[in-house]
C-alpha cells in the first residue's frame, strides 16, 4: 500500500516576485538622486551660425557655456531688444565673467582645469562689439580656450 508517491521533477517552485515593486522603486528612486536635469534656461534667442568643418566637443563638464543674443519675447519689457549676455541662467555683462569662470572652475578637479573651455553660442544676428567685449573679458580673466558653437551646414552639390 503506497499512500504517498513522491513526485520526483514535476514541479518546480514558483518564483517570490514579493520583493520586485521594492527593487523597482529602488532602481526609480536611485536615478532621480543621481539624474542631473538641465539647469539653464535660455533667455535670449539664439539661432548659431552653420559651418562646414565642425569639431564635437567631448568632456561637457569642462565647458562653460556664454550665450549671447536678443531677449526672448518674454524679456524683452524688462531688458529690451539689445543683445545680452546671459551667463547660466541669468542676464550678466562683462564685468560678471571673471566670477563666472571662478566658480565653474572650482567645481573642476585641479588636474583638469587647464582644458576648461568657455564656448560662446551667439545668435548670427548680433554684430561684433559685444563679442568682441566678452573675448577681452575671457583674456583679462586668464580663459584663453575659446570656442565658437555653430550647427552643421548642409552640403549643396
């Protein structure tokens, strides 16, 4: 008399999903802390010249960006049509730049500071004088790495 028969390899034991939602939050929780969201709100229109021979810029922790251009429509009451310099998410003029790289600069490890490039991205419409007065202030402050950002020009044949 067998009352009990063995089951030798019918079954095999359902996998425990009881703690998949924790590793799911934990994954979703781990790449809000570390996810950096884009800080800088443009506040002047800029529309970058084209080019045909263009280099990609490749550490971007190393560059700081100087934007120069007319205010968007949203400034253009409190700051008018002039071009502006906008220095991260604020308007600036020259005089703000030295402080400006000083503070970039220190968020750079020492061993990397002589590659910090400063790239300007001007709008094509804004003429020279005012691009000519940030490149004396980048001078002044001792930025000699300069970079001008343009878009990519379609090939005619």
């Amino acid at each position: 008399m067998h009352k009990f028969n063995k089951k030798v390899g019918k079954s095999k034991p359902a996998i425990s999903t009881a703690s998949l939602p924790d590793i799911v939050f934990m994954l979703l929780f781990f790449f809000m802390v570390v996810t950096k969201m884009r800080d800088t709100e443009l506040k002047v229109s800029i529309n970058t010249p084209s080019a045909s021979e263009l280099t990609k810029l490749e550490k971007k922790t190393l560059v700081n960006f100087i934007y120069i251009g007319r205010p968007t429509k949203k400034y253009e009451k409190e700051f008018g049509t002039k071009p502006r310099i906008q220095l991260g998410d604020k308007f600036a003029t020259t005089d703000d730049i030295p402080l400006f790289l000083e503070k970039h600069k220190v968020t750079v490890p020492e061993a990397q500071r002589p590659s910090i490039i400063s790239s300007l991205k001007v709008d094509s419409d804004v003429t020279m004088g005012i691009v000519g007065d940030v490149k004396t202030a980048l001078r002044k402050a001792g930025q000699v790495k300069v970079n001008y950002s343009a878009k990519k020009r379609e090939r005619t044949k």
